[in-house]
C-alpha cells in the first residue's frame, strides 16, 4: 500500500503536532519545577531563621527585644503556613 500526498501530509502534521504538545509539556514541566525548587527553598529559609530566632529568644532577657523576636516569629509562622 503506498502513500499519497494527503496521506503523508496528514501524517507530518500529526506527527508536527506530537511534537509541540510534547515541548509545551516539558516546558510547563520545567516551569513547574523552577516553581517548586524556588518555593522549597523559600520554606527552607523560613525553617532556619525560625530556628535562630527561637534560639535569640530563648537567650533574650530584654523585654522589648523579646517582643521585637516574638514579632519576628509570629511572622515566620505564618509565612509559613501560608
């Protein structure tokens, strides 16, 4: 069975079509990931300066500096339960 014309360009433009839908995947893929690995490290930064600021306030004897941590933390926390 050979191929006519109609045929073979039908079968390109599939196989066109294929393709890009196969790059927009990865594109949005990709996206998706720079997404994620910039929100992981978002939390991760939020992680560690929660950690310093409850070791500060553990150590912290001056009430207005207390305050000023606990500030801070509250604002951590909620960062990151967002």
């Amino acid at each position: 069975m050979g191929w006519d014309g109609d045929d073979l360009a039908g079968s390109m433009e599939d196989a066109a079509e294929r393709q890009q839908s196969l790059i927009d995947e990865r594109q949005a893929s990709s996206a998706k990931t720079r997404e994620q690995r910039v929100r992981n490290s978002e939390l991760e930064s939020l992680r560690m300066s929660k950690s310093r600021v409850l070791g500060q306030l553990q150590n912290a004897v001056n009430p207005v500096h207390r305050a000023m941590l606990e500030r801070a933390l509250k604002s951590i926390e909620e960062k990151l339960s967002g």
